[in-house]
C-alpha cells in the first residue's frame, strides 16, 4: 500500500481473498483497516470481490463491514433478468474505468454464476472495461492446481480490456486469445507451499498497469516481506533419536537469522521409533533463540518403518482439498432423499458445516452465547430455519 501511495495510482483491484477467512483475528483486521483508511484519504479507490476464504454464506464477511464504511466498492453487484444475471458496472470516478466482476466461492460454485452471466450487455458496453473475478481458469491452470475446480476461457466475457484475477498463487499474465488475463500471485503466503515456493526464488508481488483508452503497461513490483530459509533434511533410515540430535545441531548451527522465516522440512522413512518422540518445540525454540523471525515446521512425509503401513491418502495435501476429497467419496454412501444435500450441493453445504463448527469461542463470548451462534450458523447452512421457525 506505501508503493500505491508512492506510486500516486489511481484505484487498487482486490480479486478476493484479502484475509484467509470472513472473520479474521481482529487485531490483523484493524492494522489492515487502518492502512487501507489511509490509502483512501490519498484519493485511491478500492475495488473488490469476495474470495473463497473471506466469504460466508450464513455470516456476514469482513469485506461487507470495510465496505459499509465506505473504504471498499464491490463489483459485484447485479440483478437477474430473464433467468440471466446483469452485472453493473462500477465507473471509476478518476479515470472512467468501468469494473464488474464475480466473486470466488468454495469448490467453484462461481461456475454457476457464469452459466446464467449475462455476457451480451457486458460485451456491448463501450469504454475501459475491467473484469474482476476470483477463480482459475482452465486453461492457465498451475500443476499444483491442477485437480482444482476451474472455469473455461470461454466464460468469460469477451472485449474487456483488462481481467483481474485472484485465487491462483503463483503469478501469470497472458494476453492469449484476446484476453488481457493477469494473477499477480499472492503477496505473501497463504500456506507452507506458498512459502517454500518463495524461498526457492519465486517472486512475489503486485502488477501495476498505466492505461489510456486502452492498456499501455503492465508492470510487476516485487514485495519483498522478509527473508527466508528453507532447511531440508532428510531423516531415511535414521532412528526418531538420530533425527532428534541432527535437527538440534541444524538449529544451534545457525546464527544471523534476524528477519527470515525459516522454512524446515523433514522427511524419509525412520528404521526405528516415531516423529512423536522428536522434540520439535525444542528445534522450533532453538531456530528462534537465534533469532528466527519465525519457524515453520513440515514433517509430513516423515514416517516410521514400523508405521509405514498406517498411511493416509494425500498425505502432504492441503487440508481443505482433503477434506473436499473425503466428503466427495463418501456423500454417496449415505441414504438420504433431498437433492440439495448430494453431489456438488451436499459437498458444498458439508464444507460450510464444518467451517460452522470449526468457529472457536470468541474472546468474552459465553460458552452458551458460543453454543447458540454455531447452532443459529448450522441451522441457516442446513436451510432449516424457516422449518424450525413454523
């Protein structure tokens, strides 16, 4: 945001996704809310679409309270005609662009907004028209997305002169088939594999694009967080106290590491004892005694012998695409006769559940306030309050 400042832009795209979650830790979201305020008072607009993590479908978002102070314009905004949806667009004051966009939603229920897109009275429209749009589309998919919910390039309306893109975490920018197509990544890390992907070189950043009536630059600023290192080691025929006592030397071997982020991963097949029994608080305390900023463990593929036949499938997979995998192999095993609770609906509804569940008791909340705002969620992700209401 200081680089926006600096740079005297004219507005700034948020293609979703600003925080990981609807609710964020509040102590984050004020810090942001702060800075994004003093973006604002600069003259710089900001332009949005909900992402797949900070939308809620039975909760009000963060993104709805930032805009409802007025530092945040949706572009999402439209109404059904026909059976088909129009989108309207957003004119930037400044500049005249012209945005619209469709926000990102879990396991790619946006699909079915592109369905019924009216893309006929967006094509028509004339001007510099932005798209802006959270989800990946399926022919620039990334090998780590690859089994990810996607969209076709023939989606997309056609004749904008420039499409925002979020979701994707690596960067790409394209202007294949007629489609100005830009993800600038993300620009930290949502994961350990975003993590370790920029500690292997890939850079991370934001796209900046000077416009006319048309685009005449697109360029990438690299934000730099802080440093990294990634130790990797690898444990394979080693016992849980080799593993320990290798660890330990690793970490009090290294010194310097003010401002990084060390990133350390360990893996193999262990000949004796178990990853339990390595004190990996002890390793993580000793990185930070010399001056970590932070210290991200991974011991994922690190196995026993004597346990290797006790494996879970996907092991290294991120949590959400198992989670997703597992509902989707075992929805059908369970008799039930509404259609809204099978195939992509019942997967759908059983991720928003479990997000509903999962919400921890908030600072000074009750335990029996606590109890009632997870039931009153559950019962409105189930669709069953008109039910319990008669």
């Amino acid at each position: 945001m200081d680089i926006c400042i600096e740079r005297a832009v004219d507005f700034v795209i948020v293609s979703g996704d600003l925080f990981d979650s609807n609710i964020p830790d509040m102590a984050l979201a004020n810090a942001a809310v702060r800075k994004i305020r003093e973006v604002t008072k600069k003259g710089i607009s900001f332009y949005v679409v909900y992402g797949s993590h900070d939308f809620s479908p039975t909760q009000t978002s963060i993104v709805d309270l930032i805009e409802s102070a007025g530092l945040f314009k949706k572009v999402t905004k439209g109404k059904m005609v026909g059976g088909k949806l129009q989108l309207e667009f957003q004119v930037d004051d400044r500049t005249k662009a012209k945005l619209c966009g469709i926000s990102g939603r879990r396991l790619g229920i946006e699909k079915e907004y592109y369905n019924i897109l009216d893309r006929a009275s967006l094509e028509r429209e004339e001007g510099f028209k932005i798209f802006v749009m959270h989800g990946a589309v399926s022919e620039y998919k990334p090998k780590y997305a690859a089994e990810s919910e996607s969209i076709p390039l023939s989606s997309l309306p056609k004749g904008f002169t420039y499409y925002a893109g979020g979701h994707i975490h690596e960067k790409l920018l394209s202007n294949e088939y007629g489609y100005n197509l830009a993800y600038p990544g993300t620009p930290f890390g949502a994961d350990y594999r975003d993590l370790e992907t920029t500690a292997r070189g890939q850079e991370r950043g934001f796209f900046i694009v000077n416009f006319t009536t048309k685009v005449e630059k697109i360029e990438f600023v690299p934000v730099s967080i802080c440093g990294y290192e990634l130790i990797e080691y690898d444990g394979n025929g080693k016992t849980a106290v080799n593993v320990q006592e290798d660890l330990l030397k690793l970490a009090e071997n290294r010194n310097r590491l003010s401002d990084r982020l060390i990133l350390l991963r360990a893996s193999g097949e262990m000949s004796g004892g178990k990853t339990s029994e390595i004190d990996f608080q002890r390793i993580r305390k000793t990185l930070r005694e010399n001056g970590a900023l932070e210290v991200l463990l991974n011991y994922q593929r690190l196995t026993s012998k004597e346990y290797s036949a006790i494996r879970v499938a996907g092991m290294g997979e991120e949590v959400h695409k198992i989670e997703e995998r597992l509902f989707r192999e075992n929805i059908g095993t369970v008799g039930i006769s509404n259609p809204k609770l099978k195939g992509d609906s019942g997967v759908q509804i059983s991720r928003d559940l479990l997000a509903v569940l999962k919400q921890a008791k908030k600072e000074n909340e009750t335990k029996g306030s606590h109890e009632t705002r997870i039931i009153n969620a559950a019962v409105e992700t189930l669709g069953l309050k008109e039910a319990l209401s008669e």
